[in-house]
C-alpha cells in the first residue's frame, strides 16, 4: 500500500513537473523575448520621433507608453500560457483603469492638454503669452503644467487644461508688431500741422517699418480734443521701445509745432438772471 501511494505521487509529481515545468520554461521565454521587443519598441519609437523633430520633454513619454504597452501584451500572453482567462483579467484592467480615471479626471485632462500644447506648439519656451488671464514668459511646458514668469518676475505654475483649454495670445510669434497710439490736439490746432509733425517723428525712427505703412488719420472728435491714431509698424523685440519713445517724441515735437496736448476739462459758464442783475 504504502509502495503504491509512493509510485503514484512519484508519477503525479512527475506529471506535474512535465507540465507545469513546460509552463514555466515557456513563460519565461515570453518575458525573456517579451522585454527584449518592448526594448527595442521604445528605442524605435524615440528615433522615430527624434527623427519627427517632436518635442523633446514629449519623446520619452511617448517611448515610455510604447515599452510599456507591449509589456502588458507580454504579461497577458503569459497569463495565457498558464490557463488564466485573459478576458477576465483584461476587463478587471478596464474597470481599473476606469475607475482610476474618474478620480484623476482633472490630472487626466491636464495630461491630454499638456500632450497637445507639445504637439501643435502654440508657443514656445521664451515666448510671451497671455493665458487665462495670465501674461508672462513661458519657462517650461511640461506634461501637466507650464510655468511662466509675469513682468515683475513673479512665477506662475498653470495647470495645462487651463492653458489649453482658452484662448492664447501669443505676443512674439510674429516677426513684426504693429503700435496703437491716440495722439489729442486742441480743437483749435491746425489738423494739417499737426499730422505732418506726426508723420515727421514717425519717418525719423529707423525702427519704423516701412511696409507695411504707418497710418495716420484722424480718428474721432472727442469731448476735449481731435483725436489721431497713430499706428506705425516695428520688429517685435523693439515694440515697448518704439511705443514709449514715439509718445515722449511726438508731445514734445507737436508742442514745439505750436499745437496743444489737451486734457480732460469741465467749463462753467454762469448766466445772471435777472434778480441777480437787479
């Protein structure tokens, strides 16, 4: 008796060992080769996008996504090796990944933003931007969010479902800028005086570009002065230079022409009645 429960465990050990010894020896063959593919996988896909001229903070995420994909394809067929449902276990992942979602769904939308901030580039590291209500120079545009420095040299961290998610004025992507100013002179100037005199100050700035033309016309009659708008063009590294001398150069050059800068002003005009006259 006790000479047949020896044979019979020696032969199911046996059996088991042949099977599951099969299993195994399979099983990490797959891993083995597996992580080799996902290997070479993830070093493809960086040459390709390197090749692609994609951004750079973007090319090892999407590598990593690429190694990490097919790791998971490998880690199913092994599961597959050793008899577990696979469609089980790949709903299990689904309703994980699900679930994972709705609790990071702001995280998730700020990762989605990010991603296409990096692939339609919108503006660039240096830039200066105006974003949900935000003016700054963009630092760093990172998945999840970007940083920028205001004027004053404040640092600000925003999320990029909010930078992406508004509009975006992008002051330097352009080569050229064009200047609005609003020129008054009395209304008892000589308006011909006065837009030649603009016109001379304008033409004298070498920053001022010649095309396209500057514009200056009168623009309105309002309740204190004739108003010009003077709209010259310049590059987009002088723009504050050319605006803040040409206001200093054209009052200076208008008064010496003998027009007025006017300001706001009330008059009161008092009309006797006749009680008071008597």
């Amino acid at each position: 008796m006790e000479s047949f429960d020896i044979n019979a465990l020696a032969t199911l050990a046996g059996e088991l060992v042949t099977t599951w010894g099969i299993r195994v020896v399979g099983a990490l063959a797959v891993l083995f080769i597996g992580r080799a593919i996902a290997g070479w996988l993830r070093r493809l896909t960086t040459r390709m996008l390197k090749g692609a001229a994609v951004d750079e903070t973007l090319t090892p995420f999407l590598s990593s996504i690429a190694y990490w994909l097919a790791l998971m394809v490998v880690f199913v067929a092994v599961l597959g090796l050793f008899g577990i449902p696979t469609a089980s276990f790949i709903a299990i992942l689904g309703a994980a990944g699900l679930a994972v979602g709705l609790a990071l769904q702001g995280t998730l939308s700020s990762f989605a933003a990010g991603v296409m901030l990096l692939v339609f580039r919108p503006f660039r590291v240096g830039d200066l931007v105006e974003v949900a209500g935000h003016l700054g120079v963009v630092q760093s545009v990172a998945i999840f969010s970007t940083v920028m420095n205001t004027p004053d040299n404040v640092r600000i961290v925003l999320p990029n479902s909010e930078v992406f998610g508004g509009a975006i004025r992008n002051y330097t992507a352009n080569d050229t800028r064009r200047v609005d100013l609003l020129i008054g002179v009395d209304y008892g100037d000589d308006l011909a005086v006065a837009q030649k005199t603009i016109e001379r100050v304008i033409g004298a700035d070498e920053r001022v570009l010649e095309e396209p033309p500057p514009v200056v016309a009168v623009h309105a009659l309002a309740d204190s002065s004739v108003n010009f708008v003077v709209r010259p063009w310049c590059g987009t590294e002088d723009y504050w230079n050319v605006r803040w001398e040409l206001t200093r150069r054209l009052k200076e050059e208008l008064e010496a022409a003998g027009c007025s800068i006017p300001f706001p002003q009330h008059d009161i005009h008092v009309i006797p009645t006749d009680e008071a006259a008597a």
